[in-house]
C-alpha cells in the first residue's frame, strides 16, 4: 500500500509541474499588458517599461518560465501586484474561509444525498422515487449564482433572519453551506440510486432475503456497502471542488476566500496570485483524488490485495 502511494506522490508531481507550465504560458500570451494596468493610460513608455523591468516582465519566455518553476519549487511566488503582499500568505489566510465552507456543504451533500439516493432506489417505480428525481433534476438545473441570490432575498431581505454577506460569526457562512451543497445533494442522490439499483437484483440480496435477513439489514449491510464505489467516486468530485469551485459563492456572498482572490488576480491582472491559486487548486484536486483511492482500497479488499503485491493497477 505504501508502494502505491509513493507512486500516486511521485505522479502528482509532474501533474503539477503541467499545471505550472501550462498556466505560466496561458497568461505570458495573454493579450494586453499589466503594466497599463496597473500605471494607468496616462503612464509614460519610461514609466511602464520601468515597471515591466521590476517585476521581471522584460525577460524572455524561458527565463521567465525557469524563474517561476524555480520560485514554485521553493513555494515563493513573489508578491501580489495589487496587495503588495507575499501572495502565499494571502492565500494561507483565506483558506479557512473556503474550507469552512466546501467541509460544510460536502457533509451536508453526504449526508442528505447518499440517504435519499438510497430512499429513491428502495421505492422504484413509486411516487417516492419520482419525487425524489424530480427535487434532484431541479436542483442540478439551477444555477448557483440564481440560487444563491434567491437565498439571500429570501432569508436576509425578506425574512432578515441571515445575513447576506460578511464572515464575522457563524450565522454568515449558513447560506453559502446550503447554495454550496444543493447541487452536490442531487448528484449525490442520483449516483446513489443508480449504484443501489444495479445489485437491488443481484443473487447475493435474494438470498439474505430468504435466510430472513431484516430490510434494514439488507439495505445497509448488503446492498449499501456493494454500491458504494461510484458513490465514492462522486463524493471525491466534490472534495475536489471544495476550493476550486468556491469563486461563484464566494462573490455572491461577498466572502474573501480563495476563489474571490482568484477572481481579484484575474479581474486585475495580477499573476502572482492566478499562479499561486491555480497550482493551489492543482495540487488539492491531486489529493483529493488520492483520497478517492486510497477509500476505493479500504471498501474493496480485493484492490487492497492487488497494492500489498505492487502489481500494476
């Protein structure tokens, strides 16, 4: 087991190593010039050529590229053009606000998800499944930037019992925990039914069935526990979009997190922080999907086996 993993870290370097180059070549090709954007159009050639020279904008493709893979490597990457501060620092503290929100939406898409996917698939064919696809179609058909601004007329214009934006207590981060997980809620559920339905049938619940096994039983010890790999799967995706699709939330709710400082390094043109938050979300999206399988070997004995061997997966 420990084999595969170390294979799995070594693999996830040079899946960031990718995502550095191709993010770095991305925005060198970008069209327009951060100078002027940051100087303004009234700035002389001497002005905005001083500034390229400061930051490093006056130098080739490759010297430019060798100096941030280098710089990434030592996890400096330099200071933010707007803030004018180390932008891994900025990153480190608006961490926990992204996090405190994916965590919470995540917990709240397993929790409400896997049991009505389970419910669903249990009453096939009866107005409970219907109802539950329905409720689950809805919610995957709707925007989160709509659905977070009908929460927010809602509860905070309307009724005035949350708050609308800001991040000063606990109450703040309720309505984008529940925007958040509205549609990982229905995809939950849909993968849950679609997995239970494939073994409902199988020979292995007909014959707990008939030794007299309780429904509960069978649901939960038999049924369950054989579905549960594309459920991991989709339960991984959402891990992964913990922090990378925290930006749309974020703006809406007016919550400083990784996501609105992506979206001010964009807005902005400040690279520093685009490469920061992008190699960020690389490397998280990376140990996510570890996560997946490493949980893939603590369900499947078999593919436990096959890692104990270090034979080829």
């Amino acid at each position: 087991m420990g084999r595969y993993v170390l294979k799995r870290c070594i693999s996830m370097i040079f899946v960031i190593i990718g995502a550095a180059f191709v993010i770095f070549t991305i925005l060198y090709f970008t069209p327009g010039d951060p100078a002027e954007v940051f100087l303004g159009t009234t700035a002389t050639a001497e002005e905005l050529d001083h500034w390229r020279e400061i930051h490093g904008l006056n130098d080739t493709y490759i010297v430019q590229l060798g100096k941030f893979l280098w710089s990434a490597i030592r996890l400096d990457f330099g200071e933010s053009w707007s803030f004018s501060v180390p932008v891994w620092s900025g990153l480190v503290e608006r961490l926990p606000r992204t996090l405190t929100i994916g965590i919470g939406a995540m917990l709240l898409q397993v929790l409400i998800g896997v049991p009505l996917g389970i419910f669903a698939a249990t009453h096939e064919g009866r107005w409970q499944d219907s109802f539950v696809m329905v409720i689950a179609m809805i919610l995957i058909s709707c925007p989160s930037f709509w659905v977070a601004l009908m929460l927010v007329v809602l509860f905070s214009v309307k009724l005035g019992i949350l708050p609308a934006s800001g991040f000063d207590s606990w109450q703040c981060y309720i309505l984008p925990i529940v925007c958040s997980s509205l549609n990982g809620i229905a995809h939950n559920a849909r993968q849950t039914r679609s997995s239970m339905l494939e073994v409902i049938r199988a020979d292995f619940i007909t014959t707990a069935r008939a030794k007299g096994q309780k429904e509960n039983v069978v649901i939960f010890k038999h049924m369950f526990p054989n579905a549960l790999m594309p459920v991991i799967t989709q339960v991984g995706s959402g891990l992964a979009l913990i922090v990378s699709g925290s930006a749309v939330i974020e703006s809406v709710f007016s919550i400083p997190g990784v996501g609105m400082y992506m979206l001010t390094g964009v807005n902005k043109r400040d690279y520093p922080i685009v490469r920061c938050t992008v190699l960020f979300l690389a490397l998280f999206t990376a140990l996510a999907m570890l996560l997946v399988d490493l949980a893939y070997a603590y369900v499947d004995p078999r593919i436990k086996a096959q890692y104990s061997k270090g034979k080829k997966v």
